[in-house]
C-alpha cells in the first residue's frame, strides 16, 4: 500500500492560538473576503478553530478543537459530486479538481464537517498583495468549492524529492504548514500505513477518538482528548 | 518554476498619491482574480516551484522570534528612480519559525505568520511625503529623497549648530541592537535633546519588579517546559505576553511531553483570557487583588513549614511583613479582598509545594493596577519562595548583549509618564521642542485621549516620521521618510526574555524593497555625516549593515566562538544562522537567605478611577489575540482570523456576563454605549460566561481613526477612553484601573466565524 496521509491533533496542548489558522492562509492562497462577506457566512478558513463553553461564572471550562477537513476514507464529499471533482487520490486523501467543480455544493451539503468552502466570488488580491501568493497553489475561482488539501503541494515536494533521491519520504518530514507553525507542537501529520510513524503510534493513544466517527467517515484525523490533572498519580 | 504561463503586466504607471493617504476604503470582493494562478490541472499534477529560505527575525511584537522567509522568483511592480516598473526579483512568500533559533524553535504565532503582509499592503508609504494640507488632513504630496533630506536637514542644522532654540526629540518604539543604538546616539549628539521609548505593551511594571526583587531589569524567560504547576495572575502567556511562542512550546511539553508527567496550570484573572481557557483551573479574582492572593498563597507555605521564609532570600524581604510570615494575609482574611476561597488558596499552596518545580507568572491586566508593583514584587517573592526563581521549571534570566556603548549622555526616558510629559510640555511650551522625530510608536492611538498627545502633537513646530503608514501619529507630521519593511532591511535583534541563552539575532535583507524608501539607521547615519561635528565621530559607520558588523566583531572579541575562526567566519556564520546565541546560561536570580538593603514594598489597595455609584463596572481592556496593542489591526489575514474566545472578525465588541446583561436588558450583539469619566464609546456586546459580573472587557486592538483601509473607521479603542493614572512607582500607564457604567443604545451586529457544529451557531445560514 502507498502512503495513507493522516494526523493526529493533541487537544491538550492546543491552547487556541490560531497560528494554524493564519499559516494555512498564507500558504495555500485563502484569500480574505472583507467584512460584508464575512458578515454573510462567506470567510474562509480550511482550518478553524472551535471553542466550546462548560458551565456558568464562576465554573467555566473551556475547549478548544482545531476542524479541518478529516479527509475521510469513506468522504461523503465524494459521491455526491456529479463531475468527480471531489475524489479520493491514491494515497487516501479527499483531493478537489477545481476546474472540474461546477458548483453544485452538493459536496459542501454532504460534508458533516462544514470544511468545504464556496467562492461566492472571484478572489481579489489589493495590490500589491497579490505578491504574497504562493506559486505552488492555485487560486480558486468564482464558482468552485475549496477546502483542506493537507498541503498536497508540501507533500508532492517531498516525494519528488525523495524520489530523486531514490529513498521513501522520512517520517516528520513533510509538514503542513499549521503543523509546521504550532507554537505547542499539538499536531503530527505523517503516513498511517506506516505502523512506526509518529502519527500511527499517537494515534493509538488510548486518549484517541475521531470526530462524528459515528457516522462511518473513517475520518483520518485522530483527536487525543484533554486530560483532567490528577495530582497524586503525576507527582 | 512551476508551469505557469506568465502573464507580463504591461501597465507603466506613475504613483497615485491619493491611493496612500489613509483614506478608508471597502475592501473590494469583486475584483478579477489572480489569472497567472489559476490552473487547469489536479493539484496533484503540479510541480513545486524553487525556493530558497533566507533567515530574518519577526518584528511585530518584542518577542523578536526567528524567522525563515521562503523566497521565490516572481515579477514585482517596483519603483526605482523615480520610475515603476516590472522587476524579475526574489519575493518573500512565507514567513516561517526558523529551527535553530533559540526563542522560537521553529514556530511562529499567528501575528508572526500574517507579518508578510505588512511588506506588501497596498497602504504602505511608498516614497517621502510632504503635508501639503492642514495637519492631521491627510493630505500629503511626494517629494525626493533629496528633498526630503534638504528639508529635515535645514532644522536639524539650526538645532545642532545651536542657531534655533529647540530640543531634539526622538519618540520610539522600544527598539534594541544598532538600530537603538544609532536612533540614541544620533539623538544625544545635540546639546538639548530628548529621547523617549513607548509601546503600549512594554512590560514596564514586571521589568521595574524584577529590577528590584531579582536585579534583572527585563521580563522573565519562563521555563513551562520543566514545570509541573503554573499559577499564573492574569498572564496571557500563551496568547500575546512576554515570549508566547516560546512560552507555548514550554507549555506542550509540561503537558504531554513528559510520559508520565502532566503538569497542572491554575489561573486567576476577572475575564478569562484565551491562556486562562487552557488553565485546569480558572478562578476569576477581583481586579487588583493579585498581590493579595500571591503572598496569601505564600503564608500558607510559611505557615504550614512546607517552604521557610528566609528561603525566598531578598526578593522575600522586599515584601513588608515577610520575615513575620504574612499573617495579614491568611487565606481566610483576605478570601472576601480577592473573591478566593480561603480553602482554596491553601490547597493550591500545597498543590504547589508538594510538585516542584512550581512557578507563577503574572502580567497584563494585573500588572496594569495601580498597585501593580506591589502585586509583581509579591509574585516575584512567591516564586523565591517556591524556589523557582532563576532555577530550570522557574523564571529566569539570561544576559542580554549591549550593542554600542550606550553612553551617548542623551536623556532617554520611556513608558507612558514620558510620553505624557512630553504632551505636557509641548502644550505649554510647543517652541521648547525644536523638532520631533518618530519612529514606530503611535501614541496618538495607544495613550488615554485624556493625555491630549493629538492636541499636543499638533503644535509641535516640526514633525518627522519614518513611518511605513499613515496612522493616528503620522498624520500629523510634517515630512515623512519611510523605511525599509523588516524583510527588506537588514536586521539586528538583541531579546531580552523567551531564551536564557543571549541572544543576538541578525539577517541581511530577504528581499529587495519594493517601494522607494530607505532604512532608517541608514538615514540617520547620512544626516550624521552631513552634519559632522561629533555626530559624524559618534556614528562612524558608512551603513547600518556596517554598524551590525562593527556590533559582531566586538561580539565575536567578547564572546569568541569555536566554531569561528576569525570574526569574518563569526559573522557569516550568524548571517547564514539567523543570528548568534551562547551557550544555556541563566544567570543568578535569587539567594535563599539573601539580603534586600531596598525599602520593602507595601499592600496597597488598588484605586480606580470613578465611583462605583456612578460607575459599577470595572473596565479591563485586553490585548487581542490578532490585533496585539492595535499595530496589525491593518492587516487584512489578522482582521480575518477568528479571535480564538469570540470567533469575531472584521470589529470589536464588548464582553459581559449574562447576570449582568439580564439585570440591564442587554441582549447578545446589542450596541451598548461605554462611559468612563473620560470618555464615551459604543461597541456590540457579547454575553460570555467567562467574566465576572462586575466587569467589562474589551479588546484592544480596533477603533482607529486612520491605519489603512482595512482598520480605518472600523469598531472603538478602548485606550481612548481610559483614566490617565499611572501604576506607583514605575511611570506605567494603569490600563486596567478604570470604572465605567453601560448603556443600551439598540441594535448592534458582531461578525461572528461559527460552524454548525457549534451550538450557538451564529447566524451562518450557508456557506
Ligand atoms: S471532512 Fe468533509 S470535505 Fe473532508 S473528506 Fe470528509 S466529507 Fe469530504
Ligand atoms: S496552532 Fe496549534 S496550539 Fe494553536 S490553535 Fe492551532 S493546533 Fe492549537
Ligand atoms: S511572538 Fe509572534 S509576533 Fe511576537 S515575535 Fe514571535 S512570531 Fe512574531
């Protein structure tokens, strides 16, 4: 089997700082849609994160959960499609062919996980912004469904190179970019057909679980659940 | 390169001035699209294109993170001579943590990330500026380069010679390395000369208490990476204070890098802060009460004999009543004081004692009391106690390299009192001031309006910017000469905390500027040689990037280095790696059983501006996750991402607590208007269980007047509105010492990112 590309999301040592967020805009070309668009649902952000509320003042918690899309291995993103622009690559990940998405949003109604963004309109970029666009990562026109890619454009670099190099691509060595960012190192990307990877072995954390895995998305992103502080057990 | 069909602009055009004078305007959804991007292929069919990472230090905060900058190949309109035209050159596409540098580690925070974009805004000065206006219109023509320096030159020269009257004053940001060092040099070669630092987030008062208890004057590098129990008094360490990059990376390890170890954080603040979310225990204390509960958390130690006074060396005896043992301060009567309960404090005290190492941090808002000093110093003497300061899990302190001499003889004065002093005294006597030169701070939008620096400003005889936009600040100057971005510049960086090795942080320009502007230092040392005299022997470097050499040679003489063997491979080395660090050094902090010859500081309630008849509510701005103190409210990626507690974007807003909004009929986004005895300000709010019902947050960050098109005219500062007291005994403006009532007004609107799998899912109907 090739490689089978997923994550793993340690949800106690994200602190909700976002730098995932703003790192995966600047490097895959999200463009910013003004306030009036945002203000109307229409702000894009392949990875968010969710912040949950327990409790009154004074007994409040807080979570926070970084979504994105789980790249699921049976997408429901995918057969709803009628053009096959939404499909699954060979190394297990949802991939979006743009110039094939006529913009149905079916695949956005499909999605439990609401990570699939429409371009309501073209992108604009006030120049001389649009210099800040990365050569590597198309830009999505009006009309077309955008969302997560896992940095295909970081994985294909490393196996070309590898490849060159006639090795396998190491373990750690692509990193998207709100992995590359996270302050607490709280996400591990890496190859899950790989029982040795980083990524496998965390993901079999008995802290693990997947989100709405219950609905047979075979998501492939694996949340390790906040722990509770238990003084005597740790001292 | 990657298979992109080229497609050349052809347009040569002049600059538009008008484009640039801060005018505000709607951000353009609708534009046509970036054609040369959009492709025909799978993403999976692409070739990447080549890069090269060039090393270069983030600027937007004072952590000073390293960074590498991905550089590839692409056509820029640029302006060279006078002219635009199309340039095939090197473009810094994105900003990434560098992995040998010690602070950051490979890491950035999302401020850092969205740093690109202040190179490339569309608002960006791009040549000299000339008011051709009113002050304070916007209305400004471009000059030369020549021209500018003409007209600076002609009133610098009067006030060196001495021919006019006047002193120099030179206003900045906190600046560090060579680009200090000329900026002060320069300054103290007048005779009558001022020169004055201001940014709103200075850490002043935890610099002034870790003067006093540690004798370290700078804010603690925090090791969380070897802590097994964080207290933390209102430190947003995870978010904007101190070294949040660094502190972040502490902070993961302390939780799930050591197998078997998980340490415990508990934080006490009114409101809680996105660090405060992450606490495994949130308590939210009364406002000023930190100290209390800082040294009642130290008399359960002492009392208890789980720690021993004399333990806690100096740092304890400058806290009166210590060597006592703090009765004052037993949990039980200072539970109503602080809104802890007493049972609470002693269990968080044994907590601690019992998993070392233990460390508490305190900042922000609790370090902007009017008491603050008081609180620092005592949080200060709780570390000593828990034997955490300068010990690995504790606070530390490295040394921190000196750049130049620093005996220029100028009168450098900085925080908050000194830029109200400066209002002060060019109100009454605008002539006193023979010329006034800015560089980086804004106060017009980051001090209390009550301080009257607009009014004050505005009867300067002659004011100079070296600004990069037109905001609140540089609206009102007279000629402005704008530097380099940071990514064009060569850069020197000498971080004070985030690493207890020293570091010197030093990069050439990533790229080329775009704009026709120069860098600063540079146009400091050309007046230097033009005005001669002992200017031009005080600055004898020919360039900026001469005088970063000139710093690393007397670095390499100090310092030396094994793997360098003459300064030459010393300095391109640190070129190539971003920078030099030495080796882990922390440097002492604290004896147990050390002696303090320094008057103990006193508990002091802490007083707030305004009755609480009048003005039931206290009033705690904070920093924004995004914005920070208001500087990168112009970037469009930082008014787009979701701030982490609201998912707000795009405007401001007013946090309360459902008892109160209830009790006052106050429904989620309602406007509501915001009155000190200050000032007035309207903002939507929204409800949140996560602050106490006495209180009212806000934060820092929107409500300018004029910063470019995207934070122009958009939500309300709630520094304008702010009591112009001071914290005692640092100078410090008191940022969180004000009381304000709240008013309904109608109807408002937050613009809120939210999905559907959140249950208060805003109003998003599609997407
Ligand atoms: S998360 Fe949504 S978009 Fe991603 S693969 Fe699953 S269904 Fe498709
Ligand atoms: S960057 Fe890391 S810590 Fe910050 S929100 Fe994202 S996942 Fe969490
Ligand atoms: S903390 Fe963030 S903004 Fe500050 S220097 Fe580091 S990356 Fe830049």
């Amino acid at each position: 089997m090739g490689h089978q590309w997923g994550m793993v999301i340690d949800l106690d040592r994200c602190t909700g700082c976002e730098a995932c967020v703003v790192a995966c805009h600047a490097e895959n070309n999200i463009a910013t849609v003004g306030d009036k668009q945002a203000a109307g649902g229409r702000a894009k952000h392949w990875i968010r994160v969710e912040r949950y509320y327990e409790g009154d003042f004074p007994d409040v918690k807080v979570k926070f959960m970084p979504v994105l899309c789980q790249q699921c291995d049976a997408a429901p993103c995918e057969p709803v499609c009628p053009t096959f622009a939404s499909y699954h690559t060979d190394e297990g990940l949802n991939g979006q062919i743009y110039n094939r998405c006529i913009g149905t949003r079916y695949c956005a109604n499909a999605c439990p996980y609401n990570v699939r963004f429409f371009n309501f309109y073209n992108p604009a970029w006030d120049k001389p912004l649009d210099l800040q666009l990365n050569p590597d990562v198309s830009v999505r026109e009006v009309g077309v469904m955008e969302k997560c890619t896992f940095c295909l454009q970081r994985i294909k670099a490393a196996e070309i190179e590898a490849a060159a190099e006639k090795r396998d691509v190491k373990d750690g060595e692509i990193q998207p970019a709100c992995v590359q960012s996270c302050p607490t190192n709280a996400m591990v990307f890496g190859d899950l057909s790989d029982p040795h990877s980083r990524a496998s072995r965390m993901a079999a954390s008995s802290r693990g679980n997947k989100l709405m895995e219950e609905l047979g998305t075979r998501p492939k992103i694996t949340y390790l659940q906040r722990e509770s502080w238990n003084g005597d057990e740790n001292a | 390169m990657p298979p992109v069909e080229k497609n050349r602009m052809q347009r040569r055009d002049f600059l538009k001035i008008s484009a640039i004078t801060g005018a505000s305007a709607a951000l353009d959804a609708c534009g046509s699209p970036d054609h040369q991007l959009i492709r025909f292929i799978p993403e999976e069919d692409l070739i990447p294109g080549v890069a090269t990472w060039k090393p270069s230090v983030c600027t937007v905060c004072p952590a000073g993170c390293g960074l590498l900058v991905r550089v590839m190949e692409g056509d820029a309109e640029v302006v060279r001579n006078g002219q635009l035209g199309l340039m095939q050159m090197g473009l810094a596409k994105k900003l990434e943590g560098n992995p040998a540098h010690p602070i950051n580690q490979g890491k950035l925070c999302p401020r850092g990330q969205a740093g690109l974009q202040v190179t490339y805004h569309p608002d960006r000065i791009r040549t000299p500026l000339m008011r051709s206006g009113a002050r304070g219109s916007g209305e400004f023509k471009a000059i030369s380069w020549d021209e500018a320096m003409k007209r600076l030159m002609a009133q610098l020269s009067s006030l060196h010679s001495g021919n006019s009257h006047g002193r120099l004053v030179f206003l900045t940001s906190s600046l560090r390395g060579q680009r200090k060092n000329i900026a002060v040099t320069f300054t103290g070669a007048f005779k009558n000369s001022q020169y004055v630092e201001f940014a709103f987030f200075d850490e002043r008062v935890v610099r002034t208490a870790n003067a006093a208890s540690f004798r370290h004057d700078a804010p603690p590098t925090v090791d969380l990476s070897q802590a097994n129990y964080i207290i933390s008094f209102g430190a947003n360490f995870l978010g904007t204070w101190n070294s949040p990059v660094a502190q972040s990376l502490g902070y993961g390890q302390m939780r799930q890098g050591r197998p078997g170890t998980r340490g415990k954080f508990v934080q006490f603040e009114p409101r809680i802060s996105q660090t405060g979310a992450n606490a495994d225990e949130w308590f939210a204390c009364a406002p000023g009460a930190e100290g209390l509960l800082a040294l009642g958390i130290a008399h359960v130690l002492i009392a208890d004999k789980l720690r021993p006074a004399s333990s806690a060396g100096a740092a304890g005896e400058l806290v009166e009543g210590w060597s006592g043992g703090l009765a004052e301060y037993a949990p039980e009567k200072i539970e109503a004081q602080t809104g802890v309960k007493a049972e609470t404090i002693t269990r968080i005290a044994h907590e601690a004692a019992a998993h070392a190492p233990a460390v508490a941090l305190i900042g922000d808002a609790a370090a902007a009391h009017t008491n603050s000093l008081f609180n620092t110093v005592a949080t200060n003497a709780l570390n000593a106690l828990l034997g955490s300061a300068g010990k690995p899990g504790g606070i530390q302190f490295g040394s921190v390299w000196n750049s130049g001499s620093g005996k220029s003889g100028v009168q450098e004065s900085s925080g908050a009192a000194a830029v109200q002093a400066l209002a002060a005294q060019l109100e009454s006597d605008p002539s006193s001031v023979g010329a006034l030169l800015i560089y980086g701070a804004n106060p017009v939008f980051a001090t209390p309006a009550a301080w009257r620096v607009r009014q004050s400003l505005e009867k300067a005889p002659l004011i100079a910017s070296f600004g990069s936009f037109i905001d609140e600040t540089s609206i009102l100057a007279d000629l402005i000469l704008p530097d380099h971005s940071s990514l064009e510049s060569w850069i020197e960086d000498t971080p004070d905390s985030g690493s207890v090795r020293t570091v010197v942080s030093v990069a050439p320009p990533a790229m080329l500027p775009l704009h026709d502007t120069r860098p600063m230092p540079d146009v400091l040392l050309d007046l230097a040689h033009e005005l001669g005299g002992n200017l031009a022997t005080a600055l004898p470097w020919k360039t900026y990037d001469d005088a970063i050499q000139a710093d690393f040679a007397a670095l390499y003489k100090e310092k030396g280095s094994k793997d360098a063997k003459a300064a030459d491979d010393f300095w391109s080395n640190a070129q190539q790696q971003g920078g030099w660090w030495g080796p882990e050094e922390p440097a002492a902090a604290n004896e147990p059983g050390g002696k303090s010859t320094a008057v103990p500081v006193k508990y002091a309630p802490a007083q707030f501006d305004g009755n609480p008849g009048e003005f039931p509510f206290y009033f705690m701005p904070f920093p924004s996750q995004m914005l920070y103190d208001g500087s990168l409210a112009g970037l469009p990626w930082m008014q787009e991402a979701p701030d982490p507690m609201s998912t707000a974007m795009w405007g401001t807003w007013v946090e309360l607590n459902p008892s109160t909004a209830n009790k006052l009929g106050i429904k989620q986004a309602d406007l509501v208007e915001i009155t000190s005895q200050h000032g007035t300000l309207r903002a939507p709010t929204m409800i949140t269980p996560g602050i106490a019902p006495d209180v009212i947050a806000m934060p820092i960050g929107q409500g300018h007047e004029s910063f470019t098109r995207y934070a122009s005219n958009r939500g309300a500062n709630p520094i304008s509105i702010l009591a112009p007291i001071s914290v005692a005994g640092t100078g410090a403006l008191a940022w969180a010492a004000t009381r304000v009532k709240i008013s309904r007004v109608g109807e408002g609107s937050v613009i809120l990112f939210g999905a559907s799998l959140r249950e208060e899912s805003p109003d998003l109907k599609h997407r």
